[in-house]
C-alpha cells in the first residue's frame, strides 16, 4: 500500500507536487494519469526516496521507503529503463542487485525467464533496444518479488506482443494481491487493465476514482434518439437519474442514464416509430482530456478540433 499525506514538493519557486492525498491499495491497478508537468515523476521519486518531500509524507506499507530493511523487497520501481551501466550484461546487473539485497541467484533466473530476457541475458544494456531496456527495468523491480510494485511509462517502447504481455503482468500482480501503481500516456492500455485512477494535474489532485466513475460524469453512454414524437418519448423516459437534452421541436433527443435497448423497447410499447437509435460511449481517454484541460502546462500550436477521440457506436434504425 501506498500512502500520501499533504505530499508537497517545491524546487525555487516553482511547485511541482501541491499538497497531495491519496492511497494506492493492494488488489489491484492503479493508474497514475495526467499531463506532462503534472508531477507524477516526481511524485513516484518520493515515493522511493529519490526526491525528499518539502512537506508532507508518502509511505509505502506503513513506513518511508528509508525505514524498510530491505526496501527491493517491499516495492520494485521502474522510473527510468536506462539506469544501468551501459557495459554490464543483464545477468550480472541484476545479479549485483541480488547480493546486496540478500536475493538468491535462483531469483534472477526467474525474473529474466518472466520478462523473456533469456536470448540477451549475456548481452551489454548499452546494445539493448528500448523495448529491452523496459524489460530489464520491469525484472529489476520484480527482483525482491515485492508487496508493491510501481512503474513509470512500463509500455514505452514495446511491441504489441511486448504491451499484451505487461497487460497481462499487471493484472497477475493486482490478483496476487499486490499493490499496483503504473502511469502512463496510454489511455487506451489505462482503460484495459486499471481498476482505479489517480489524476493530477499542476502537482494537485483531480480525481481520486475509477474509469467506470470517471467516464460516467464526462457523459458516459450517451444515445441519440431520433423519432416521430419526441415530446412524448421524453416524457416517456423522464425519471431519477436520467438526462434528456434536445432542442425543442426538433426529432433528435439525447439520453444519458438510460440504455438503447431500453428507450428502444419504451418506444415500441407505445407505438413511437423510431428514425434512428445510436450509442456513443465517452472514452477514457477523452474523460481524461476534459478534466485535465485547464491543467496542461504545454500546449501545441495547432487547434485541437472539439471532439478529437471518436466515439464508438452501435446504430440500428426501426419503425416501432
């Protein structure tokens, strides 16, 4: 378990994390999301020690990461895939790490059978591809097979076969029981495999929630309804929870907080033709591009079109 308090770290005058609060629980993925220049590097280096907060606290498992006797046990971290001397092999890199952590040699066979460094284990880190060099990074906080493992942009530079096997890799740890904290720029990849999200913007905390909750308040499903009498469909679908909009006199309603099957089966019980019947789901990562628009620090030149991620959609067209 992860755990910040009012966790705050300023460099000058310039504050990169601002008094964060939140918890990062064993059994599952969490995702870390944001922009860049958000803080949630520097926020990962507290967590490991690498950065010392200017206030507040983060503890891992109940202790400042300094406090732990042997820390490789208690969380693996992969901040940065290249910090490794450039003429050392994997072996002998990880096999570094093990001795003065007190892992035996029987654990790095394992972990570079587990990230599939087999073929290159003799081969100097210097020549590795990116995509190696995350998985060098990814066995070396495997290394103390510990609690809580947390990683920083763990896709970068993978194959598709690479990216499905971290997929797969995150959510074993999670059922294992383990503390999963992942950041990363893929929202699609985010959407697969976390269970709950950390959002921050400017070093603040925007969201402390999960995808489903995260894309149900930046609309959600959302279904278009076109139909021969929409002011009594309307009137037909009003109820707790749901959401009508539609431009009075005009055919087209749009609904959240009800399902197409439903409106569908609401208008043929009373006889309403329906024109057109479609679904549009919000994606994750355009929930994450509206909460965090007023947080982006670096901006292109280049005007963004409103709505830049497409919606997926199922349209049937009836005459109920």
């Amino acid at each position: 378990m992860i755990e910040a308090q009012q966790l705050t770290k300023r460099y000058g005058e310039k504050t990169a994390v601002d008094g964060l609060d939140f918890t990062v629980r064993p059994g599952s993925v969490t995702g870390f999301l944001g922009p860049n220049g958000a803080g949630k590097s520097t926020t990962m280096r507290m967590v490991v020690g690498l950065d010392a907060p200017t206030s507040g606290s983060v503890r891992v498992n109940g202790r400042r990461y300094a406090e732990h006797a042997a820390p490789l046990q208690e969380v693996g971290a992969l901040l940065e895939a290249k910090s490794i001397h450039p003429g050392r092999s994997a072996l002998h890199h990880l096999t570094a790490l093990a001795h003065t952590h007190g892992i035996p040699r029987s654990r790095v066979e394992e972990v570079i059978g587990l990230t599939g460094l087999e073929s290159v284990a003799r081969k100097r880190a210097g020549a590795f591809s990116l995509g190696m060099g995350q998985r060098l990074g990814i066995a070396a906080a495997l290394l103390g097979d510990p609690a809580t493992v947390m990683l920083d942009e763990p896709v970068n530079g993978l194959d598709p076969e690479g990216v499905l096997w971290i997929r797969n890799l995150l959510t074993g740890l999670a059922a294992e029981g383990r503390t999963v904290f992942v950041s990363s720029h893929l929202m699609s990849e985010v959407a697969l495999v976390a269970d709950h999200l950390i959002v921050v913007g400017r070093g603040r905390l925007l969201a402390d929630t999960t995808v489903q909750e995260l894309v149900r308040q930046a609309g959600g499903d959302r279904v278009t309804v076109a139909c021969a009498d929409p002011a009594r469909l309307r009137g037909l679908l009003t109820g707790p929870g749901v959401e009508i909009t539609g431009r009075s006199g005009a055919e087209e309603l749009e609904v959240t907080g009800l399902t197409a099957r439903r409106i569908g089966t609401v208008a043929a019980e009373h006889g309403i033709a329906l024109y057109e019947l479609a679904t549009r789901t919000v994606s994750l990562e355009q929930a994450f591009m509206d909460l965090t628009r007023d947080a982006v620090e670096y901006h292109g030149s280049a005007t963004a079109p409103a709505d830049p991620t497409p919606a997926t959609s199922s349209t049937s067209r009836s005459a109920a």
